[in-house]
C-alpha cells in the first residue's frame, strides 16, 4: 500500500522561503490546520512527516554543485547579518545597521 506524506514543522512555517517564494508560511500552515481538520491524517494510507534539513547528497539529487555554494553562501551571509542586528540592538543602536 502506498502511503502519503504531509512533510512539515512549525520551523519551515517561521522559516518560509523568502519574500517572493508562493510557499508563505502561513499558507503552509493553513494547508495543515485544513487537512488535520478533515481528518487527512488519521487515514492508514496518509503520514505525517516532521520536515529537517537536506543532507549535501540529497540536496545533489536536484541542484547543481553550484547552486548549492550560491545558497550556503547566502544562508551565511544572512546569519552574519542577524547576528550583526543583535549585537547592535543590545547596545541600543537599532538603526546603526541600515544606515
């Protein structure tokens, strides 16, 4: 028997995918709430599936070696700016980043 799987977690919905991405957050978790409410996971033929992160290998099933670098690099560029933000916040100067 073939089972469906419903992969997702409330980290992917705080996540997203960027500003432009159709997958907004809320919307994949009104697409949960939608079919938990209908009862689509309570089926034999039907799996909940806690989403985690792609290993390098996976990732290599679907993208190139490149798009994968182009990624990783903006992921950490993004981390080096909330931590930027932090920083700045706890001395009290909020706005010093966007200047």
């Amino acid at each position: 028997m073939t089972k469906a799987a419903f992969i997702c977690s409330p980290d992917l919905w705080q996540q997203g995918h960027g500003a432009t991405h159709p997958l907004k957050p809320e919307r994949l978790q009104r697409t949960y709430e939608l079919l938990a409410a209908y009862g689509a996971f309570d089926s034999q033929e039907s799996m909940l599936v806690e989403s985690r992160q792609a290993t390098p290998e996976e990732l290599g099933l679907f993208h190139t070696e490149e798009y994968i670098e182009a990624e990783r690099d903006i992921r950490m560029v993004k981390v080096k700016q909330k931590v930027i933000v932090k920083s700045l916040s706890r001395r009290g100067n909020r706005n010093a980043y966007h200047q």
